[in-house]
C-alpha cells in the first residue's frame, strides 16, 4: 500500500493522494439504495490529461484496479471503489475550456458540472439540454452512464450530444475522437462506444457537447387523468401532433401529493378533481415567440381533452418551476420515505399502458408497494420498489425487468449497470451479446483494471 501511495505521490503530486482511514466517506459510495461503501487502498485527484495517463500507466503496470469518479451522483454503484483499487476522482479537472459560439459547441473537462456549464452558456444565449434531475452531476460522470432525463422526449439522451471525446486508456495512451463536426464515416464510432460504458473502457478527461439556442419562453401544464393507462395513452398522440413537447412526464396521484408535499408547493386543483385522478400528465413547451408558444399551449390543451384528461392546468412560473424541481428529485423523496430498491426500465412509449399493467399485475402477485414516476414520452419508467425482504425483493424486480424486456425494452434507460443491476443483467440479457461485450472490454482494458466488478463479474 505505502509504495502505490508513494507512486501515485510521483504522478499527481503528494497533495492530491489520500490513502487509509483519511479518505473522506463520501468517496467510499454513491446513491445506489442496495450498495454497500468500500474505502479504496487510495483516493486521487489529478489536474489534467497527463496526470491521468501517468495514474493508470502506474495502476495497469501494478495490476491496481481504478474507478473513476465524477460527483458521485450515480444510482447503480458504478463509481464504488475496490478495497484494494483506487479512486481516481475528476474534481480538479474542471474547466470549460471553450464555448464555440458559431458552432454551438462547448469543450468541458469532466468534473465541470452541469449547474456550471448551464450557467456559462446562458450567458451566450445557448443550452445543452441534458438534465438526469441533478445539477451537481459531472460532465463526465454524464458521458460515463449515458445520463437522459426528462428533456430526452426532444433532445435525446447524453449520446445524442456528445461530439467527440478525449480518452485515457489503462495502459496510458490518450486518444481523441469525434470532434466538432456533426457526421463522420471514418471507421469504428468510439466515441459511441465509450459512452455509457460506465467507466470500464477508458477515463474520459475532455467531452466536446453540443449547443442549442436557449428559447426565451416555456409554458408547463399539468393534466389530470383517470387511469394510469389514459395517461400513458396520451403520450403517442401528443409526439405524433407535432408539437413538440419538451417535458412530457407521468406521476401517480401519490407521487404528486408526495412531491408537492416535499417543496411545500399547492397547486389549487380541486378536491373533486384529485379524488378522481389517479395519475397525472406534465407537460412542457417552449419557443422563441410567445405568441407561437400561447397556440401550441392551446392546441395541446384541446388534444390533451380529446384524449380524455379531467381537466387541464397552466402553472403559473413559479408553480411550475417547484413542480419540475420536485420531479427531478423524486430520488430523494422516494429514498426518505423507504425505498428500498429503484428501477428505470425503458420500453417503447406505445407500450407503457401494458407495461405499467403489467408491473401491478406483479406487484399485487408479490404483496410488493411499487410508486410510479417516469419519463413518459420516451418510455423510461421509473419506479420506487418498497420490499424489505431480499428474496422477495429479487423475484419482484427480476420479474418487472423481464416484462420490460419482453415488450423491447432495456433494464437501464439512464441508471446504467453499475454494480447493483448486473445480476439481471447478466441473467437477461442476451448471452451473445454479453459475451462480445467482454471481448471488447478485454481489447481495451486486458488487465481488467478499469472498475473491475462494474457491468460483469
């Protein structure tokens, strides 16, 4: 141990190593609800590339594993060290190196987080649109998981915005890929192929994303319905009418209450109509031209009665601003009141009706409390399983999984594997596929030093 700390000394500098009991313990886990800590051999935190390369050259030659580590925001254990590994942590390496106007691009080190950067483009009038519902997350961390939220529905996910990387392989190589420009038919996408790798791959230490124009004006409507199933139908015909809508969520008529509860928001709906809803719809536009944004909001409105809402509010800004809030910290909420497992599940948007059917169908089976949250207009559900009972609780998420699978859908639309998913996913997931998965990390990493255990045994 004391010579790995006193080479990692040598690489980064002896200030920025931590080794022992002096790790903080904050280092030692994410908010992976079934994860245990682990206090790694050393914690280190370079400054740039070279530091980087000098870190995993020493750590590959050593046979050390190394997790990289962003704000340690993540839902599946992937950034959870090995007790005899490092952590190698991107807080120092914070920079946004460029805003590129005329190409809406910004070049970001990957400890920039996402609070940061949305306040540096705002500035230029721009926006990257990527918000998985914590802003303290890290760019990198983003690149790493493949992180959505409830943007995806227009913006797509992370992938859908990364243009091109800078990557430090275990053995010390940098290489760089992708770049600012839009389409490339060059041989193998390895920029595609690193994102939401879970830091297996490579170390990303520069990600270059792309900019949208910032439009100056939004309107949020939140819409009550019946069922969970008219919710969940609603969502096709609102994508299809070409609106256009920014956010489209679901929450269950606890979650609501459980929300608003949380920001301390009322949002004045009616006693008759709340008794009546069993779910409800958000949904966000926006625009340049408030005029154009007033006429979406009223077709929508129409459409959303057509297809059998109760009623149809427009929140007012600040409403509307505490419900996204709550929205995007329903981890939180969920996490205080006892969950004891998460899932986030994608299947195709036109199958969520049966899905969700399906997940109570289960749930009912299992005598299991399953609340549901999602991001509706592009199939993601996210729920909050509430079984203490572990084998229980494994049957019950094995079977939801499966049924998400069955319908075309995925085990993780934005969560990642991690450490906490990887028994489904090694049990449900194609074999073949898993199989050339391990080819292809053992082509980048044939040590197995990059956070070994994360996705495969």
């Amino acid at each position: 141990m004391d010579k790995i700390v006193e080479l990692l000394g040598v690489a980064v500098g002896a200030g920025n190593v931590v080794s022992g009991d002096d790790i903080p313990e904050e280092y030692t886990h994410d908010e992976a609800l079934t994860a245990q800590p682990v206090r790694p051999v050393a914690l280190v935190r370079p400054r740039d590339t070279i530091e980087v390369a000098a870190v995993l050259r020493m750590c590959d030659e050593l046979r050390v594993p190394v997790t990289a580590r962003g704000s340690g925001t993540g839902l599946s254990g992937a950034c959870i060290p090995l007790a005899d590994g490092v952590v190698c942590s991107m807080e120092r390496m914070n920079r946004i190196i460029e805003i590129d106007v005329d190409n809406h691009i910004a070049v970001v080190e990957p400890g920039v987080t996402l609070d940061q950067l949305d306040e540096a483009t705002a500035k230029h009038g721009l926006v990257y649109p990527v918000y998985p519902g914590e802003y303290s997350a890290s760019l990198g961390g983003n690149v790493a998981t493949n992180a959505g939220g409830m943007r995806a529905v227009k913006y797509g996910v992370t992938r859908n915005q990364v243009l091109g990387l800078e990557a430090v392989l275990p053995n010390g190589d940098v290489i760089r890929t992708g770049g600012k420009f839009v389409k490339a038919t060059t041989g193998y996408d390895l920029t595609q192929l690193i994102i939401g790798s879970e830091g297996t791959l490579a170390i990303v230490t520069e990600a270059v994303l792309k900019l949208y124009p910032r439009p100056a004006h939004m309107a949020t409507m939140l819409v009550p319905f019946p069922t969970v199933h008219d919710v969940a139908s609603a969502v096709p015909p609102i994508v299809n009418s070409g609106i256009g809508p920014l956010v489209l969520e679901y929450i269950d008529a606890l979650g609501i209450v459980t929300l608003t509860a949380h920001v301390g928001l009322d949002l004045g709906i009616p006693a008759d109509v709340q008794e009546a809803a069993a779910a409800y719809l958000v949904v966000c536009l926006e625009d340049h031209n408030d005029q154009r944004l007033d006429e979406d909001v009223v077709a929508c409105a129409e459409l959303l009665t057509e297809l059998g809402a109760l009623d149809v509010y427009v929140l007012p800004s600040r409403s509307a601003a505490l419900l996204l809030e709550a929205r995007e910290k329903a981890f939180w909420v969920v996490k205080q009141n006892g969950a004891n497992d998460i899932i986030d599940v994608v299947v195709p948007r036109a199958s969520v009706p049966e899905y969700l059917e399906t997940v109570q169908q289960i749930a009912d089976e299992h005598q299991t409390w399953i609340a549901g949250a999602g991001h509706a207009g592009d199939g993601n559900v996210h729920l909050s399983v509430f079984q203490p009972d572990d084998e229980l609780r494994y049957k019950v998420m094995h079977a939801v999984l499966e049924a998400g699978i069955a319908l075309g859908g995925a085990i993780s639309a934005e969560h990642g594997i991690g450490t906490e998913k990887k028994r489904y996913f090694l049990e449900l997931e194609d074999p073949a596929k898993i199989e050339l998965m391990r080819r292809i990390k053992s082509a980048f990493d044939p040590n197995g030093i990059l956070n070994p255990g994360t996705m495969f045994d």
